[in-house]
C-alpha cells in the first residue's frame, strides 16, 4: 500500500441549513426548559431570593435598628433555612426580641414558611495575643 490519506473536509451543500436547524432545536430546548423553571418555582428562588433578602434586611432595620446580613437556602423549591447575622452583639435588645423580629420579618418578606432561622452575631476577630500563638504553634511540632 502506498500514498497517504488525508482528512479532507466535506463540502455538503446543506451544511449551513443544518447548523440553523441545529441552533432552531437548541433555542426551543432552552425555551421549554425556561418554561419548566418558570413553573417549579425555580425562577423565583433564584431571581426573587435576593430581593426578599434585602427586605428582611429593611425591615429589621426598622425593627431593631441595626442592619444584619441576610443569607438564604432553597432546595427544591423550598425554602430551608434563612441565616440573620447581626454585625455585633446587641446590648440594648434582648435575644428573644430579635429571633421573634427576624421570624417575623422572613416570614412576611419570603411569603414561605422556612424550616430553619439562623440568628448569628458577628464577634469579630479573636483577641489572642501573638505571643500565644507562637507558643501554641511550638507544642505542635514534634
């Protein structure tokens, strides 16, 4: 046997129309697909989610006077937990006035009953001396 064989590129006269069917399909995949998200409630967790956030975060405002973080957890289209991270202890208010001001604020601004309500402090960094870490680093090697 001899000579080589050489990849040489087909020159079908359809190629072109069929890339555009090609992309026609994918669109009306994407299409329904969107369709589905739309229904399941998807759309919402994802685009709404952070809305009803930031309300929660205004109202609590409102209520408490302190601005907290706002995090949330869909899964499935429910809503599983919502995490409130106040930025420092708070003197002035008591714990149970902020977990019944927080319940309150999601369950108005999610419109959803969540299964958990997380209600978190910030305490900022540790306070440990240097002179502490250096020691507590030395008992660690052999």
């Amino acid at each position: 046997m001899q000579g080589t064989s050489a990849a040489v590129p087909s020159a079908r006269p359809g190629k072109i129309g069929g890339m555009i069917g090609s992309m026609a399909r994918n669109l009306l995949a994407l299409a329904l697909l969107a369709g589905c998200a739309a229904g399941c409630g998807l759309v919402d967790a994802v685009f709404d989610g952070f809305k009803h956030a930031k309300a929660v975060e205004n109202d609590l405002v409102a209520m408490v006077g302190v601005k907290p973080a706002v995090g949330f957890n869909w899964h499935n289209g429910r809503l599983t937990s919502v995490t409130v991270t106040f930025p420092s202890l708070l003197q002035d208010k008591p714990v149970q006035q902020l977990a019944v001001a927080a319940r309150a604020a999601v369950g108005k601004e999610f419109k959803q009953r969540a299964d958990d309500v997380v209600l978190a402090f910030s305490l900022g960094p540790s306070e440990t001396p240097a002179a502490q870490v250096d020691q507590a680093q030395d008992k660690n090697l052999p």
